[in-house]
DNA sequence: AGATGTGAACACTTTCACAGCC
DNA sequence: GGCTGTGAAAGTGTTCACATCT
C-alpha cells in the first residue's frame, strides 16, 4: 500500500496548464501598461510583442481560458485585464507576511509592485529583538515570536521567507504549522513542505550559475555577422533563434565584447574552450 | 531577408537539456553540503532527497554529463562537484557588476553565496550621484557614468540590474553596447536585447501570483491533502496535490483559516475596473 | 480582409523499468 | 544484493497552419 505512487490522477481535471499560469502575470503586467495608456484593444500579435512570447503561445494561453477575443479584432484591454486577474485569483485581497527583515526583506517590503496587485504586507518579522518595533516600508517590524498569532489573526496564507539560509526551514515549520499554505523561499535551501503546501524559490546564485553556463558555451563560438538588435525574446529558456551550423573561423575580439552574435539561449553545444578573464 | 525563420538545427547536437542545466546548481550545493561533512559518496537517491528531486531523474541528468557514478556503490562526492562545477563554467573566475544599488541591489551585494562560487563583484553601479563613493558590502559605490569603462576594464560579461523599471531597459543597452552578454533582471520588465544576449529574470510580483493562483484553487478544496509530511518537491510546478480523488478527511494541524473562499465575482461580464499602478 | 481559436505535429521533460556492472 | 545508466513510454509544452468568425 505505502508503496503506490503508481498512478496519479493526471493532470488532466481541466486545470490551466502551469506553463500558462506561470505567463499569465506577464500578459498581465502588459495589459495594465496598455490600460493606463487607455489603449481600447490589443492584437494577439501587440500583446505577445510586450509581454516577450510570441503570438501562437498567447493566443493557445488564451484558450485555455475561454473564448475572450474577437476575431478579425482582437482582444478588449479591460475586459481581459479582469479576466486574467480574476483567473490569478489577485481579485481577492492576499495579506503576505515576510519573515526576516534584513536587507533582501527589507527590499521586499518596500517593492511596490508588492501591494499594488491583491497583495498587501501584512506583517514584516524578524527574529533579532533589536529589530522589533523598528518601522521598514511604513511597517513595524515584529518579533518571530508572534509569528503564529500573525498568520492567525491576520488569516495570511501566503509568506515570504528571506532568512538566512540556516533558519528557513524553521521558520518554514512554524509558517505551515500556522496555516501558511503558499510560501516563497528566497533562503538558499531546499524547504521541506508536507503536501498541499507550495514552494517556489528564487535563488540568485541558481540564476548566476546558469548565465554562466550559457556564457562560457558563447565563448567557444564565432561572433558571426552581427544581426543588429532584434526584440528580445525575454527568458533565455527558449529555443530563440537558428544558430550557427559549423563555421569555424575564430574572430573572437582581443577585448571582451564581440560575443553577439548567433546562437542565444539555445544550448547548441560547441567546444567548449575556456575564455579569458 | 530576416524573414526566413524556417528551420531550426534542431537541439540536438550535444548540449544538455535546458531543464538539466537548471538543475545543476542544486546538486551542486547539496553536493558541497556533503563535501564540507566529508561525506566521500552518495547514491543518486539519497543526493536526490537532499536536492529535492527524485532520484530517476537525478540520474538522467548526470547521464548527460557522462557516467560518473560507479554502479553498486553511487558518486564520489568530491568527483562530482568538479565535474559540475566544471561544466557550469565556475572553475574561471566571472566578474558581475550590479547595477542600481537601492535596497534590493545592496541586498544582492551583500549576498554571499555569491562571491562564493566563481561570481566576484566586481563593482557597484548607482544613477544618484550622492552614492558615489559610499561603500556597501565593503566595495565603493561607482556613479553610471563610468559604467562603460568598468566593464570594460573588468572584463565583465555578466551583468545584473536592480533599477527601477523604467530605467532597465536603458541601462541593459549600455551594459550590452559595453560587451555584456549575459543579464540577470530584477526590474519588473520585459528587456529587448540582441541575439546572442540572454536574459534571465527574476520577479517576484510573478512569482507570488503564481502562489495567487494556486492559492485559490485550494480554497475551493477539501481540505484532505495532511497525507503526512513528505520531502518538499521544490518548485510547485507540478499537478502535485491533485487532491481530487476521494481524499481523506484528516486534516493534520488546525488552523486551517481557509482564506477566501474561491471563485469570486461573477463569471461573466462584470466591470472590469482598472488595476492601480 | 484580418485576427482569433485550435487540432495536429513536433519538441522537450519526466518517469518507468530493467539490463548491466560492481 | 545494490545502484547506476538508459532505452522506451508517458506526459507537457510549443509551434504550425488553417478553419472559422467578425
């Protein structure tokens, strides 16, 4: 019995695929940009241009969603702003608690894309009493010990966690002991959650580390013709764009620049080689 | 011309998958974790466990690098960490500027992790001229001014920028024009850059409605899931929790404060009211 | 004409399950 | 016996291309 994981349920229910809902803020984000400007409607084509993807991907995105556009038009501004919002579930208001206030917390609680969407800082804790009463981003910042009657007394389902890496899971235990459900980790460590409750991490040195990856393969290549300057394609996840084929002349610039060229997020393995300092 | 964007070379060729190099970094740490405990092997379950991933795809991944496991017995630690860190491309040495130093930018100076494994700061950038000279993390903030010249002189093809949105996207052209290649985005925008520059972001808005989202699926849940405490999956991608199914009662710790309930407004047609800044 | 919505093809990722080596 | 390495299967995600509707 303990054994079987065979099956899952899929993931079929009729669930928006992650991908989409991992896109959704973007569209999102350039939505509202369009809707201060007082833009009416938005091609697939616009849209996709503003959030970085490409037209294909927004429209199937889309349909997952319903049918909200117009054909021969396009999409109304206001009316998907709502829709994508509501989707997000950021109609509702979502009190946040962040523990740790040094200076990634504090960072945080002065981001203000922060409140401005559903999301509205509850409260700001931190373990040194030293810290305690201290206002950051207009918050007095409290002490961990309060920490579950916070998440109670405020219902907060949602935290943050920008401790050192040693204490995060600790504080991880009393967050999901308290109710927490939802918690973003910006602690350099694997959190151990029971089931139910999500993660997501954001973790700069992971990010440096896969640049870096990427740098050290364009070091190996040749600086092709430079293609001028085309729209990002945003991520450098994606595929993006034809690459080099073999070519092995090695123009490689004495300096350091030179390097755009072909080939970019795609993996397109090369030699490797090593590349000065 | 530059229409053509018909056929791609495939991803095939020898690189690693995207989402194994994504990967990397976490065994990484935990394989330094094992390290600094002067653990001399682990098997691809155990490292798993401490990674956060399964162990099947632990071992895919390292196949992509070659077989350096021994069978019946598992990885050498120290091997491994070497050999990743070696593809990585952090056994050289890569200089990063940051650039805008507000509270987030101090943050990640001050970050340590960072300067730990082959990134070096190599300086500080700031727009306001009364940071010029003062130190933070121990290296004197520099006025944009001289942004040119210190990625020039440093060698720097890695850049990170934690601006404000609206001054990114100037100050990704400089740090491109200037020879960088590779960018780490805090700014809450979509950067344009050229071919052969990639961009990775990090945005935390996204990332807690992404929570938003999932959130509220739950709201309109049993409240089964409490199956027992299992190792974290990490990121909450995954169905994970389908709960569907018939899901026992037994809900583990109570406070449960189910926050919101789900669907809110009405489906259809409802004023879409605009989103604030 | 112009743009959405979507089935179908293709590409990438994860998981399974077991052969092969220690 | 134990554990790696890997084909094959299954699952997800992306792109194409065109039917469909305004």
């Amino acid at each position: 019995m303990a054994t079987g994981r065979n099956h899952r349920p899929a993931t079929r229910s009729r669930g928006i695929p992650e991908a989409t809902v991992a896109r959704l803020p973007l569209y999102l984000r350039a939505l509202t940009a369009l809707s201060e400007r007082s833009v009416p409607t938005v091609s697939s084509e616009e849209l996709a241009a503003a959030a970085g993807v490409n037209s294909a991907k927004l429209r199937k995105d889309f349909s997952y969603l319903g049918s909200y556009g117009t054909r021969g038009v396009g999409y109304d501004v206001e009316y998907l702003v709502y829709q994508i919002s509501r989707e997000l579930g950021l109609t509702q208001d979502w009190p946040v608690v962040i523990v740790g206030i040094g200076n990634l917390g504090a960072a945080l609680a002065n981001y203000g894309g922060f409140a401005s969407r559903g999301f509205r800082v509850a409260a700001l804790i931190d373990a040194d009493p030293a810290m305690a009463g201290k206002p950051v981003a207009g918050i007095a910042v409290q002490h961990t010990d309060e920490l579950e009657k916070i998440i109670e007394e405020n219902g907060v389902s949602i935290g943050v966690i920008a401790t050192p890496a040693g204490a995060a899971q600790q504080v991880c235990d009393r967050l999901v002991a308290a109710g927490v459900t939802s918690i973003l980790n910006f602690a350099p460590t694997v959190l151990s959650v029971p089931e139910g409750v999500d993660v997501r991490k954001v973790d700069l040195s992971i990010e440096l580390q896969i640049l870096a990856f990427h740098e050290q393969r364009k070091a190996g290549e040749e600086p092709a013709a430079a293609a001028g300057p085309v729209a990002g394609s945003g991520a450098a996840a994606g595929s993006g764009a034809a690459a080099v084929e073999a070519a092995a002349g090695a123009a490689r610039a004495g300096a350091r620049k030179a390097s755009a060229s072909a080939a970019s997020g795609g993996p397109e393995g090369d030699v490797p080689a090593v590349m000065p300092a």
